[in-house]
C-alpha cells in the first residue's frame, strides 16, 4: 500500500514490498518505493544491464548523458533498453571536472529527459571530480555548481565526500539530497567511515528528519548495502558493485533483498552493544543445585 502524494511515485511489484509500513523515499518531487537506485553504466552488454536492473526491483536509475557514454560499442542507445514508463530516470554529470561542464552536461540532460516526457527531468545527480585518479569530488565546485542548478530548477542531488562539513555546506546551498560516498567509486570497499555517515545524518536531519541522504559509491556486495540502511541512510546508489560481479543479475537480486533487510533492521531499532553477556532466558524460577 502507497501513499498518494501530488508527485510522480514509481512501485516496483508487490513482491519487493516492505515487510513493515514504510513510507516512500521523497527526494525533490519525487516519491520512489523501492530506496534502491541502480546505475547504467559498464556492463558487458546491454541486455544484461536491463536483466540486472529488473532483477534489483530499483524503480530509479541514473544514466550518464554526455553522448559518448549513451551508446554501446555496436552504437546502440542505452535509452533503447530502459522503459521510461517503468523507471524515474535520474541523468547524472559523471566525468566532469569543473562547475561549468557540470551545469552543461546537466542541462542537456534535462533536454533529454523532457523529449522522452520523463518526469525525471527536473532533476540530477550532480557529480564534480576532482582529478581522476581517486575520483573524489571537488567540493568547492561541487557547491558552486549546485547553487547555479538550483537557481535555474533543478532538483539537485549531489554526489560529495564523507565530510560533514561539506555535506551540510550542501544542503545550505540548496540540494535536495546530498549522497555521501561510503569510499571511492567503484572501489568496492564499503562503508570505511560510519562515523561520518552518523554525523552527516545527525546535521542534515537535526531540524528536518525527512531531508534525504543517499549513500553513493564503494559498495561492494549486498551487505555493505545492509550497513548503510541500518545506519540510517534514506537510500542507496551503486552500480559497479552489480555491473562488475560475476553474475550480475544474481547480485542485483541481493542487493534488492539486502536494502529491504537493512531498512527493515533500522526501522526494528538494533540492541544496545554491551561489554558482557545478557542471558537470553530468563533465570527467575530455574531450579539449580543450590535451591534444590
């Protein structure tokens, strides 16, 4: 069961529900079901790329807009395999290196998205790097960037480090989501700083505890997903994690399973962590050879 809201909600179907009433992830106008949301990009092939994103019950994906990455090595457009009535797309400035590239690639994406009539292009997933190597955003143009976007209508989610700092430097600038990385794209090592993620989340969420924060690059198998959810985060992008393993369209049902299992954890509320043990029994009432 979904609530109707006046924005556009995409459901994937009923066997991807939540076990417990949830509400959908609102990022901008937008109110998506599943908080999966799964990229496009380095698949072996087009075909196993729309199998993966089935399989991941994701009701968003982001596709890189600049035109070389749009087509294959056979020269098919990657638009061909994604059904615009099924999925939110969420265009992303991936690969660019300065704000003013960043706000181009950006807009051409909304050109894009409005030819198809997807709703999805009032918004975008706002990536400025640094330097190549480590792929790491460069914040100052990053905030740059989102304030030129903002002023001119986009819903911005943007793509940072796990600073704090700059995280809420982010959402002062108007973002509609920030996406704190849990490490480097596409190195597959998870959540290397919880800490921040908790600190991010307890700024972002201190005077509006429905501002969404999504965890965005590193992620290398489904229970890096899980940690993300149980510690707080609204939603989770990834793609190399899916795209590069073995079986991908295996790995695409996993990481489905394991947002629903993370979310379903952190909506329970986890145990304290003690020092010492707690008896599971109780031990009220039990007979023992000092009171027999």
């Amino acid at each position: 069961m979904f609530i109707h809201m006046n924005s556009h909600t995409y459901a994937p179907s009923l066997s991807n529900a939540p076990l417990v009433d949830d509400l959908p992830l609102c990022v901008g106008g937008h109110a998506l079901s599943s908080r999966l949301i799964v990229g496009t990009g380095k698949y072996d092939t087009l075909e196993l790329m729309r199998d993966s994103l089935v399989a991941s019950g994701a009701c968003s994906v982001t596709v890189a807009v600049r035109r070389e990455r749009m087509y294959d090595r056979s020269g098919q457009n990657i638009l061909d395999y994604i059904d615009p009535a099924q999925y939110l797309l969420l265009p992303n400035t991936a690969g660019c290196y300065n704000a003013n590239d960043a706000v181009r690639v950006a807009k051409l994406g909304r050109e894009i998205l409005s030819a198809l009539e997807n709703p999805g292009a009032d918004w975008v997933k706002l990536e400025v790097l640094g330097d190549s190597k480590t792929l790491l955003p460069d914040p100052v143009a990053t905030i740059e960037a989102c304030k030129t976007l903002v002023a001119d209508g986009f819903q911005v989610l943007c793509y940072t480090s796990d600073d704090p700092i700059v995280a809420r430097r982010l959402k002062e600038a108007g973002a509609a989501c920030v996406m704190p990385a849990g490490s480097p794209i596409g190195s597959g090592q998870g959540i290397l700083n919880p800490n921040n993620l908790r600190i991010i989340l307890e700024y972002l969420k201190e005077d509006d505890p429905a501002y969404p924060v999504i965890v965005d690059a590193g992620v290398g198998t489904a229970s890096d997903v899980a940690i993300a959810f149980e510690l707080g985060a609204d939603g989770v992008l990834l793609n190399s994690a899916i795209a590069h393993a073995r079986d991908p369209v295996r790995m695409s049902t996993a990481m489905k399973y394991a947002a629903l299992a993370g979310r379903e954890a952190y909506l329970s509320g986890r145990i304290p962590r003690r020092l010492y043990a707690t008896a599971s029994s109780p031990e009220e009432g039990v007979i023992t050879s000092r009171t027999w």
